[in-house]
C-alpha cells in the first residue's frame, strides 16, 4: 500500500513518513501541491495525508481536483487546532477524515487504516493461499500454522501476491507497491526479493508455488500435487 504525503513542514513529513513506514506503508512525501499533482499522475496511490497550508497554494484544491475527476481516493487531512473551518471545508469537498495538529503518530496510523478498511482495500483481514496466511494489519505471517518472521519488502511482496493469489501480479505494480520515490530501485529489485521469498516458502515446506509469467508478472498459486 503506497500512501501519498503532502506536508511542507520537514520536520512534520519526517516524522510522519517514519510512522508510516513503520506501519507498513511505502511513502511519497512532497512539500508542494505541483510535485504532489505530478506524483499522483504517475501513481496509483492508495490514500493521501494531505496538509492545507502549502507554499503553492491550498491542499483543499488538490483535494477538489482529485474528486472533480471522481475519484474516491481516501484522503485524510491535517489542520491546525483552531482550524474548525477548515475541518468542515475539507470535509465539504470530500475529505474522508482529518487529524488535528499536535497529533500522536499511532492515531494518525490508526486513521489512515481505518480509511484503508473501506471496500476494496479490505486492509485489516486474513488473507490466505494454501498454508500461507497473513494478517494485513499486524503484518504476521503465518506458514502452516507457525509464525515466520519476513523482511518489510518481502512482506509487502507476499502482500500483494495473496491479495490477487490465482491471478498474474504486474511486475510493475509490485514495484509501484514496494517502494516510495525515496528508494532505491534497480532494475532487477523485484527479482532479488522475488528469488528471496520463493527460497523461503521452499524451506519452509509451504504448499504454494510463485509462477513466474516472462515480462508479465508474477503469480501465487497452491502448489499442485504430484500424480
Ligand atoms: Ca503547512
């Protein structure tokens, strides 16, 4: 899950963005509405933190661009403590919640779930492929009934794979997935981590086999019994 942040203040976007990491999600950050607008032409995000006052203008515009081209899009706003009008302009263009400045990072985390849980996302649930199960919330996995313990990208990568299990995962939007614009991606990141976790599946007995579909994608499948 990639999450778009839009916040002027560094030492705010900083912190943020940690917690978000932290919690599991890549991040974008920006500090200006024109860098968020280009980001967001280029990148299917699956929720924004949004500032109101940016050095280029006011986060609600983005947020009014974004709906006028109806998209639903969860969007999540920061304002000031004495900001009530803000609060009620941004949800009267279609904010789906804000947060008000000072706030503790595990509520914000806790925000930006719950817009996730919508229909859709389904974040918050089991998901499962044969033996293989994982709690998208508590980010566990669980291979035949034992807890095993995987790197962020390989999580997010398994993520991904059992939410589309029987179907083919574009290798780009594995990529989109895995990381922010801040990391570094070679060309062949996906297959290093992809490598990673079908070792780790074999060794541990896992009764699923990743497909590899040449320049298509990926994808997870119960493995099939030998006749
Ligand atoms: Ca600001």
């Amino acid at each position: 899950m990639r999450i778009l942040l839009v916040e002027d203040n560094d030492r705010l976007a900083d912190l943020v963005g940690q917690g978000l990491r932290a919690g599991g999600f890549a991040v974008d950050a920006f500090t200006s509405l024109g860098d968020a607008d280009a980001a967001m032409a280029t990148v299917a995000y699956d929720a924004v933190v949004l500032d109101l006052g940016l050095p280029d203008g006011d986060g609600l515009d983005l947020l009014k661009t974004v709906r006028q081209r109806g998209d639903s899009l969860p969007v999540l706003v920061l304002t000031a403590r004495d900001g009530v009008d803000d609060r009620v302009r941004g949800l009267n263009v279609g904010a789906d919640d804000y947060v008000v400045k000072p706030f503790a990072m595990a509520e914000l985390l806790a925000r930006v779930r719950a817009l996730l849980r919508r229909p859709g996302n389904a974040l918050g649930v089991r998901l499962s492929c044969g033996q293989v199960t994982m709690d998208t919330t508590s980010r566990e996995v669980w291979i035949a009934e034992a807890v095993v313990a995987l790197p962020r990208r390989e999580t997010e990568m398994l993520e991904q794979l059992l939410r589309r299990a029987g179907r083919v995962v574009p290798k780009r939007s594995l990529e989109e997935g895995l990381y922010g614009f801040d990391d570094d991606v070679s060309a062949n990141t996906v297959e290093v981590l992809m490598s990673r976790l079908r070792k780790r599946l074999l060794q541990t007995g896992a009764d699923v086999t990743i497909h590899t579909l040449r320049g298509v994608g990926y994808m997870l499948a119960e493995t099939e019994a030998q006749p």
